[in-house]
C-alpha cells in the first residue's frame, strides 16, 4: 500500500534541472497517492522508500489495469526492483479480476523499452517508428509523443 | 459522457506559449480520458466542443470526487458554461452515493478561486496565506503550491 502524501517527494535524485523536477511533478500530481493508493505499491526497507509504483484500475470497464509511474532509488538499479513491483501489481490486478496491464513511456527512454518488453508487454501500433519502435506521435498532447504497451495477464 | 481520443487537444486557444501548452498536456494526460471518461462530461454543440470536465471518483473511499480539470472555450467564458458542468458532476456523483467534492487550484488563479466559493466549496487550511486565501505549500511537488477546495454535498 502506498503511504500517503508524505511519501511524495521528488528532490534530489536523478533530476538534474528544475525544469525535469518540475515535470515530473506534473507526471505525478498528488491526485494519485490520495485517491489511487490501494492500487499502488511501495518497496520499503529500514533506510525508507526505495522503490515505489503507482498504478490504478480503470473505472471505465473491469479489464484494465495501468501503471502510470515507477520509480527505483537510483543506488538500487538493476537489482530487479521495478520487476517486483510488476510482478506483485499484476498479481493483485489479476486477482480484481483485470485482465490487460497498460503502460506508456517516452520514445527517448530506451530503458523503459527494453523493461517492458522483457516483462512480456507487446509494443501497441504507432503512426512511426523511432529505432524500430512503433510511437504514436502527439499521444499526450502535441509534442508528447508516446511508445505504448499492452499486456494480457488471462483471457 | 466524455469522448475519446480525438476529443484530445490543446492547440490554439488561450495558450500563449509552447511551455503552457506543454504544462497543459502534463496536466491533463491521456489516462484520464481513457480510463475515467464516464465520470467526464463536455458541453458540445454544432460547433464542436465548448466545454468540458475531467474528473473521476476516488478509488481508495466511496465518498469522494475529484475534479481534475475543466475547460471552457475562451468565447465562452462567462455564460456559466463551467457553473453547469459543476453542478452535472455534482449531481452524478451524488447519485453514485459519493457524498464530498475536492478540486485544487495554483494560488494565482484568482478566478478559479472565487469560482470555487461561489460554488460552495471552503477552502481548506493551509501552512501559509496568499492574498488571504490558505494555501499548501509545495502541495504537488517543489514550488507547486495548491488552494485546495472541499464541498460537501451530503452527509
């Protein structure tokens, strides 16, 4: 379970500009951890928070699931965080009785490609390709281009 | 009930510059209208879209609803347009048996602020004040401070 709005910060770490600060702020609106909590996860040990995933089930139909923010204390890449948290988010989905995962990320974030593909996602069709990457362009909002991903976790 | 996808768009309108028009796309992604448009409503006529509301209820209580954004078309403004899309998600909301209405707003949006009022909703406190409204410090993040309204509309 997600802690409450204590746990919201985004300072220090890997943001380097105001300005990356200031748009993840915006990726990541309060609105989430106050309203979406019990969907969301937290990996905590006696240091803190170390990783953390915020994600909800739609409330237009009873299938899907999406995962909208992810983020892993940097000294702890690579140490099979962010597949956790997958993991045990598409276990608790799975149990609400979703049946499809739904993720975007930036065409730029080559890493978030590469994680999603290799937790099963399919890369949704998109209206050009970026390194052989289907994106669909202007996804949110002009300029914001997106790369999509699908995943059926039962039929 | 709000459309989808190819309702989505930002460009032209009140936006002077790139950097709004991409804090606007940051505010209001596609999740929202992909995933909670049937708490959304638009006013339309033969023009097109004149109006619109995102909100949701919350998934964490079965008392709140959020509203997260609401769009007028400049030519528009002033007709009550935002009042009437209001008082619709009000009444929706209470039909599905939620009982508070919350909304935020930036401390410089001094037309929100009053509408809000005259729409019922108290202010709730905050850690300091700003042209004697409370307000919440670093609400969403580093230097974004919020006004944050509550309305009840049952007990």
């Amino acid at each position: 379970m997600l802690a409450k709005a204590h746990s919201y910060t985004v300072k220090g770490q890997q943001f380097r500009t105001p300005e990356q600060a200031r748009e993840l702020s915006l990726l990541l609106p309060r609105l989430f951890l106050q309203f979406f909590s019990g969907t969301s996860l937290i990996l905590k040990d006696d240091a803190g928070i170390r990783a953390f995933l915020v994600g909800f089930h739609a409330a237009d139909n009873d299938d899907e699931a999406y995962i909208h923010f992810v983020g892993v204390d940097p000294r702890l890449r690579g140490q099979g965080m962010a597949r956790r948290l997958y993991a045990e988010f598409f276990r608790r989905a799975a149990m609400a009785g979703r049946t499809e995962i739904r993720a975007i990320t930036s065409p730029r974030n080559a890493g978030s490609i590469a994680f999603h593909r290799a937790m099963g996602f399919a890369v949704e069709e998109g209206d050009r390709e970026v390194g052989g990457v289907p994106v669909r362009s202007d996804y949110d909002g002009p300029g914001q281009d997106r790369v999509c991903f699908h995943l059926k976790i039962a039929e």
